[in-house]
C-alpha cells in the first residue's frame, strides 16, 4: 500500500529525517512513536506534501506511484489525508462550507458523484453523531475558538467525512480527556478497514489500548530506530527513549 | 499633453457655453453658487500630489486624455447591456443615468411608498427649491477646516467642479417616519463617445427625521477611449434616521473615477456606508461625515479588489464634532499583478465631542509580489474623554490555511478562492442588508473568476 523508501529530508538546512524506511501494507494500522523533535511530523507533513521540506533522498510509494511529485489536493484525491498535529484555524470560513467543498472536490476527482446541501448534512450528521459532536460546529468558523479536544475531534471528523485510504493521525490523542480519547478512538475503529490503511503518530501507549496497532516503530532522530509489536509500547511506557535518544538529540 | 492652464481655459469657456442650460439656471441662488465653484476650481485647480489628501492619485499623470463633457445624446445603450452589466438586479426602485443623464426608458422606478421622492435635481429645483437650496445649494463639503484654522479649498476642487458643471443627478426624499420596503438603485453608466467623456453625476439623499432608507449607487460601463467619472453624492442623515448607503464602482479598466461622499449627520442618526470597488483603470473613493449631533452613529466600509495596473484609492475622514458618537470603519484590499491599492482613513475628534469612540482597520492581502498598498489609519483626538482604536495590515495569503485546504483535497484555485472570500467576506456581512451582502458577493465571485 505505502512504502517509503531511504527517506532524508531537510527543513531550513536543517537535516529532519536521515533514512525513514517503512512499508505499511492494506488494512495496516502502524504506530510511530518517539521523543520530541524526533521528525514524527516532518514525516506526516512530507506524506501529505507540504512545501517547505527539500527531499534529499529516497522516495515514498503509494499503490505503486511515487507521491513525491503531487500535490498536497492530488494526494488528497488519492486517498491521503493527514490529521493535523496542530489544526489550523481559518477565520471566516464555516466548517460546513470547509467540510463540503473538500468532500465534493473528492469525490468529484474520484468519480462520485458530488453531494447535494441536503445529501451532504444528512453524511455529516451520522458522523457528528458518531464522533458525540454537536451539529452547531458546523457553522462555527474552521477551528477559531475551538478548544484542544475540539480541534482533534474535527480532524477525525474530517477524515470520516473524506473516507482516505491511508490516514495519518499526528497525536491525534494530545489534548483530550478520558472520554473524548475513547469516542474518538472508537471513531477511527470504526474507520479501520481492510483496504484503508493508517499512520498514528502518539506519545502514550494509552491510545493504543484503544486502537491496537499492528506495529510500533520508534522514531528517534531522524530513523526507525526499533520496530515491534504493540507490546513495545507498553516497554517504552516504562523505560522512556533514553535508550535512542540519549544526549546528542 | 494638455496643461493645467488649458484644461482651466477650457472648463471655463464650457461652464460659459452651458450654464444657462443646467436645471435651475435662472436660480439666483444657484448661478451664484455655480459660478463661485468654478471660480474655485480655477483657482485651486486639479488636486496635485503635493495636496496630502491626495498624495495617492496623480490626476496630471492623465491630464492629456482629459475629455469632453458627456452630452445627453450620448450612444444608444440597449437595456440588455445594463442588465448585463448589473449582474443580477436586485427588486429596488431603480434610475439609469447614463453620463450623467437621466434616462427614463432604462429607469424602473416602480411604485413609490407614500413619503418617499426619487426624482431629478431639475424637477426638484422648480418644484421645491427651497429644500433645494437648503441641501444642494450649500457647498458644505467646499473646504478642509485645518487644525490650524485654515481652510483650504485645494482638496476640495473636484467637488466644486462637479457642483459647477454637474446637470443634476437624482434627488432622493424620504419623509419623516417612512422606511421604503425596497432599496433604491442608481445606476450611472458611462458610455464612451469617439473622443471620451466626462461625466459629473450628482446625487442628493435626504433621510427625514426618524426615516430609514438603503441606497445602492453603481457605477458601470467603460468603452476604448479614456473617460472620467466625477462623481458627487451628498446625504443627509436627519435626526433619528438611518441610512445604508452602498456603491460598487466598476467601469472599466479605461475608466477614470473619482468620488466625494458628504454626509452629515443628525443627532441620534445612523449612517452604514459600503464601497465595493473593483472598477477604473484609476479609482479615488472619498467619504467625509461630520457627526453634527449627539449620539450619530457611523459605519464606514470599503473593499477594493485590484488587478493589472489598477490604481485604487480610498479616502476616508469622520469628523466628530458633537458628543457620543461612534464611528466604525473596516476597509480591505485585494491586490493582485500590478495593482497598487491606498487606504488614508482619518477620524477626528473635536474637542466637544467628548465620549466619542472611534475604530479603524484597514487590511490588505498582496496576491502578487508587483502589488503594492499604503496604508496609514489616523486619530486625531482632541479630547480625553475617547476610546479609540485604528490598525492596518498588509501581507498575503496565510500558508498554512492555503495548505491546510489544500491537504482535504481542496484545489489551489478553490481553496485561494475561500481564503480571499473569507477576507473580503467579513466587511461583506457587516452590511445591514442581507440581498446587498449577496450582491456583493457576486461581484466578488465575477471578479474572482476573471483572474488571468
Ligand atoms: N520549519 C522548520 N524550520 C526549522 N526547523 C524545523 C522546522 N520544522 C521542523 N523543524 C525541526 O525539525 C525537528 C523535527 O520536528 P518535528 O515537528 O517533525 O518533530 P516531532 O517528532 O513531531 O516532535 P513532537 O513530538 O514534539 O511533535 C525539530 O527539531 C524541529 O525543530
Ligand atoms: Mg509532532
């Protein structure tokens, strides 16, 4: 499904990522953890092609195609999408005319036919419902105002609405309490299909009790440093990344 | 290229050839009035740069283009054409002037609500010409009160041209108490004859004590040659009235804009003003409001969306001259290629106007790295009593939102599309009208959509 390759990228001459190799099959869901600054986003933001990183090397392989050379709508249109770390927000544009605008460029560009007004609320309810969100975010402008959790909860909101193919989910879990954590959880289980892979970036095992990932990798500087089981969650839980990380971070 | 001089010469010998035609000529009050303008304008001459009030729009740079003045028996225009050239009409009273004259076969005025007058300022000078007197006769508008004391005619010298040779535009009465259901729409169109045209609309609005009325002026039309659009509208806002006063200027790249806005306001009144202009190869909107009594309420608003070689300036000055007043002014720019865009907005506060509050904002985004924007809010507060607020910005559009839309799989085109309508979106639905604000976004999407 998604291969990448001896991936280096640089951000400001700033070396980032120094050889990122991973291969995330159909249905797949991996976790990627690792210590602060370790390049986890700079690796999400170049998946769903985001200006601004000089590839130095290597290359990322999505159904057979290289992804590099698209752009971030092209991506999009394929079936990427990315759960912001930091959701943006968008002054004077409402969530509804966000949401259907995006949903209809896709499926305009994936040959489905577009939503109506009506076909479109009646979507975005069932998935409100889902994610225990009310209907008034809708008109509320993209993320102004909202609180942590309630930046979260719209990208999963989004990402339920876009129906990817391979989701990347950038600590998606920071920033909600108990409850929120399991509902939005449950939203991306419900999500997990055989033909839809997904990437979760997170700094506690605590979220992958919920959803149970298929692998961990350790990020640490740049590289894979560690891959496993989920069970290698539960070590790093208990004994930190000094092993990887150590003082030259 | 034409000189100052024989531009003077020649406004003179035309004001001698056509001032026993204009309406009211036989007013005495008014020939002298005509006369004294003229005189003014000969005096002062165009603006030039070096006038602070127009240090942003060099007239000279033009002057040899400087054309005729419009005739009555201007081209045909088909109706089709204005609808066309509308976009959508909105249900409103309606009166077509095309350079400046009236045309009663494109007009619609419809039927008329007990209290309200839409007619011309030669009817009105025969039937009412004291109210005439009273409103247009008085130059008020003719000269800038400097702090110093001074008063200077210099800025003002497009205004007494305007008062000296204009024909007479729409006079618009609304009596006390009455709140016309529909707006009203005044439509000036220029069509540009062999050798260009001048034109001097004029329009005189008078809100009766306690009335309310909506205005919509549009400015359209434009052909190959130069032509120049000197416009004057002057309002009245009587005590306790409201006032909601739109204009979208949008002639040609060929077109040659300039406007004065005078508006006076009554105590206790209310005047919410829009200027959406994407039109004019060079376009100065000017809105100057005295707020006379207590307690006025003031709304000044502009978006100017420019591209190519697109010269927009706008001017602004509230004057606060009676206690409790508030004043409220967003404009906002969209500057794309070449455009270069001018925003000098000036509030001041007399020393009487104690309790004033006063907010300014001017932004501009910067679509091209040609674009160019001035910028500079100002606050003159003359006593302590205020709260007062101004800021400005200019930058371009915000990365990060542009990739966050463009990550949900929303195309580069749509996505600069939602950011700029977001921008300009926010002085759109300050309008107290909901069928304006859906105007207005129209032309925003026609402008948008003509990007090269
Ligand atoms: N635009 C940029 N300019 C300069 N340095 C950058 C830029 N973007 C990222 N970096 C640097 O790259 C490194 C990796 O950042 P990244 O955001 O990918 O880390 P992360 O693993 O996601 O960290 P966290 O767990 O804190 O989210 C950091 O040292 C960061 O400062
Ligand atoms: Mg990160």
């Amino acid at each position: 499904m998604l291969e990448i390759m001896d991936l280096h990228a640089a951000v400001d001459g700033k070396q980032v990522l120094r050889g990122v190799n991973l291969k995330i099959g159909p249905g797949e869901l991996h976790a990627v953890m690792g210590p602060n600054g370790s390049g986890k986003s700079t690796l999400a933001y170049v998946l769903s092609g985001r200006d601004g990183y000089d590839i130095e090397r290597g290359d990322i392989i999505y159904d057979g195609k290289s992804l590099l050379e698209l752009a971030p709508e092209k991506r999009a249109e394929e079936g990427i999408f990315l759960a912001f770390q930091y959701p943006v927000e968008i002054p004077g544009v409402s969530n509804a005319t966000f949401l259907r605008t995006a949903v209809n460029c896709v499926r305009a560009a994936r040959g489905q036919e577009e939503f109506s007004a009506t076909q479109f609320l009646k979507e975005v309810r069932m998935k409100l419902k889902a994610l225990e969100m009310t209907e008034e975010v809708l008109s509320r402008q993209v993320n102004v105002g909202f609180s942590g959790g309630e930046k979260k909860r719209n990208e999963v909101l989004q990402m339920a609405m876009l129906e990817p193919r391979f989701a990347v989910l950038d600590e998606t879990d920071s920033g909600l309490d108990i409850d929120a954590l399991k509902i939005v959880a449950d939203g991306v289980n419900k999500l997990r299909r055989s033909d839809r892979s997904m990437l979760i970036i997170t700094h506690y095992q605590r979220l992958l009790d919920y959803i149970v990932p298929d692998k961990v990798h350790v990020l640490a500087k740049g590289r894979i440093v560690r891959s496993g089981g989920k069970e290698l969650a539960v070590e790093l839980e208990e004994k930190g990344y000094s092993e990887f990380s150590g003082a030259a971070l | 290229m034409l000189t100052a001089k024989s531009h003077n010469d020649f406004y003179f010998e035309h004001f001698g050839n056509i001032k026993s035609d204009l309406p009211g000529a036989k007013l005495q009050w008014l020939s002298r009035a005509r006369t004294e303008a003229i005189e003014r304008f000969l005096d002062c001459g165009y603006p030039t740069m070096n006038v602070e009030e127009w240090k942003h729009t060099n007239l000279l740079k033009q002057s040899d283009s400087f054309p005729v003045m419009g005739e009555p028996s201007v081209n045909e225009v088909a109706e089709r054409d204005i609808e066309a050239l509308l976009l959508d009409s909105i249900p409103s009273h309606r009166m077509v002037f095309v350079n400046g004259f009236f045309c009663q076969r494109l007009s619609d005025v419809g039927a008329l609500p007990a209290g309200l007058r839409l007619t011309t300022a030669g009817e009105m000078l025969v039937e009412q010409p004291e109210l005439m007197e009273e409103h247009w006769g008085q130059p008020w508008g003719f000269l800038e009160h400097r702090l110093s004391g001074e008063e200077d005619p210099k800025p003002h010298s497009m205004v007494a041209l305007n008062m000296a040779l204009s024909p007479g535009g729409p006079v618009i009465h609304v009596d006390r108490d009455v709140s016309p259901e529909l707006p009203i729409h005044l439509v000036n169109v220029v069509v540009s004859e062999a050798s260009g045209v001048m034109s001097q609309p004029r329009t005189l609005l008078i809100a009766g004590e306690g009335s309310g009325v909506t205005l919509l002026e549009t400015y359209i039309g434009g052909g190959v040659q130069p032509h120049m659009v000197n416009a004057l509208t002057q309002v009245r806002v009587m005590k306790g009235a409201t006032v909601r006063h739109y204009k979208h200027q949008g002639e040609g790249s060929n077109s040659f804009h300039l406007a004065t806005n005078l508006v006076r306001l009554d105590s206790g009144s209310t005047y919410s003003g829009c200027v959406f202009s994407n039109g004019g190869g060079i376009s100065r909107n000017e809105a100057r409001v005295r707020l006379e009594g207590q307690r006025g309420d003031c709304t000044l608003d502009g978006i100017y969306l420019g591209r190519g070689q697109q010269h927009m300036d706008n001017w602004t000055r509230v004057d606060h001259v009676a206690p409790y007043g508030e004043t409220r002014e967003m404009y906002k720019g969209v500057l794309d290629e070449k455009a270069e865009g001018a925003f000098q907005g000036k509030v001041r506060i007399w020393p009487e106007a104690i309790a004033s509050r006063a907010q300014q904002l001017n932004k501009n985004l910067l679509l091209s790295e040609d674009a160019r924007a001035f910028s500079k809010p100002e606050l003159e507060i003359l006593n302590d009593d205020v709260q007062c607020a101004h800021g400005s910005t200019i930058g371009d559009l915000d990365q990060e939102c542009l990739f966050y839309l463009r990550s949900r799989g929303v195309d580069e085109f749509v996505a600069r599309k939602l950011l700029i309508e977001a921008f300009v979106g926010e002085v759109i639905d300050r309008a107290p009208d909901v069928p304006i604000r859906a105007h207005f976004r129209k032309l925003f999407y026609q402008w948008f959509s003509q990007a090269s």
